[in-house]
C-alpha cells in the first residue's frame, strides 16, 4: 500500500472518526510501511492523537503546530463534509425556496473554507523530496458541467468552491514543489450517516462500505502523478469535469 511513496509514509488523516475516515484508518494502520495520524473533531477514540475543528482558524493553527515537529507527511487526507444534519436544520435543498442563508453558511464553512484552511497551515508541513499529496474528500455534484438535475445548493456550491480552492492551491504549490500534489477525491456513494437518507435510488453494486470506497481512493492516491494534481478523482481514476 502507498507504494509510491517513500517508507515509511508518514500519513495524517482529518475526520477519522467519520465513516470513510474510520475506513482510511483501519486500512492504513494495517500497512506495516505506514507511520499513521489520526485527527478528529471529538475525542471519541482512544487512538485519535488531536483534536481540531477545521471551522475555527485557530484550531487549525494549533492542530499545525503541534504537529510542525513531526517528520514531514507524505500524505494527508481530509476526510471531513457534512450534507445534511438535523440539528442544524441542514438538509439538501429541493428548491430555491428551501434556501436558509445560516444552514448555507455552515455547509459553506465545512465544504469549502475547512479544507481551504487545511491547505493554508498543513501544506507547508508536508514533505519536499518523494511524492506527496494532500486531499480533500470531493463529490460528483461539486461539477458545474455534470449538474444535470439541479437541487442541493448548498453541497453543490460548497463542493465547487471545494474543487476551486484544490485547482488553485495545486497551481501555487507546483511553482515550488513539483512533487506536492493537491487532489480532489469523489468516492462514490458510501454507506455512511451522511448519504443513508439517499440510497434508497443507488444499486446495490454502486453502494460501497467504507473499507471498499478508502481502498480504492488509496489506489488512487498510489498511481496520482504530478500532471493530476489540481483534479478531481473518482475513485476508479477517472477525471471529474469541472
């Protein structure tokens, strides 16, 4: 696993305690070449080693300096995203009528200015030398050109302004890092909380667990080269249009 990068891969995962997070951990800890980190937003799991809300610039900051002393990662993934949650009266939007600007702002802020503050404090504290890659989970829907049936404003938005801060950051880092590459990640439909009320429409054979869907993004994540850098990847290696 993570073959095409140097050993042992030094990996930090954001939003392990979620259902594709958990999955990119339980298959990375099982890696005997990989120096595994885990990050979460609560304390829910002995073996998470920080604590960060990637909605608060300053926890982000410290989450950066209290890692600034470990050796360099050669991979980080941001497995965070929020759809729908009813406690915040978050839900995806049918119509233009549904819209609440609080519940928008919100998806906003953990879609879209979450991992561009992950980009901000984290990427300057990945290695130089070897491959490295950080990534961002992504969605289809995110694409402005594949939008074919309209709806879910505010995840389409998010996802968008998402897959825009990947292109641009990847634009910036190659100036100096050729080898540092910014990835957007569309995983499929997972059986996890976030797309539970809306499988009922997915095949089975199109609806993955957690284990399935992470081992498949670290496949891709193994063959990404530097020309992918600043895309969105399905997770059978395909390019997502913009």
């Amino acid at each position: 696993m993570l073959e095409s990068f140097s050993s042992p891969a030094h990996v930090l995962i954001i939003g392990a305690s979620g259902g594709l997070g958990a999955g990119f951990c339980e298959l990375l800890e099982a890696a005997p070449n990989v120096h595994l980190v885990r990050v979460a937003r609560r304390q829910n799991d002995p073996k998470v080693a920080h604590i960060c809300d990637i909605c608060d610039e300053s926890s982000v900051a410290d989450l950066a300096d209290a890692l600034k002393n470990q050796p360099p990662f050669q991979l980080i993934i941001n497995a965070t995203g929020v759809l729908h949650d009813r406690a915040l009266e978050i839900a995806p939007e049918k119509s233009l009528n549904q819209i609440n600007a609080a519940s928008m702002a919100r998806v906003l802020q953990v879609n879209s200015i979450g991992p561009a503050l992950i980009c901000k404090y984290l990427l300057p504290l990945m290695a130089t030398s070897g491959k490295a890659v950080m990534a961002h989970l992504s969605a289809r829907v995110g694409s402005i050109s594949d939008n074919q049936l309209g709806g879910w404003y505010s995840y389409r938005a998010a996802k968008a302004a998402q897959n825009m801060i990947v292109k641009t950051a990847a634009l910036e880092v190659a100036r100096r890092h050729p080898n540092k590459l910014v990835l957007g990640l569309h995983p499929g439909t997972v059986d996890t909380g976030l797309s539970a009320p809306f499988q009922s429409a997915v095949a089975q054979q199109k609806l993955f667990t957690p284990l399935q869907s992470a081992g498949y993004l670290l496949n891709v994540i193994d063959q990404a080269q530097a020309s992918d850098s600043g895309h969105v990847l399905a997770f059978d290696g395909q390019i997502i249009p913009a």
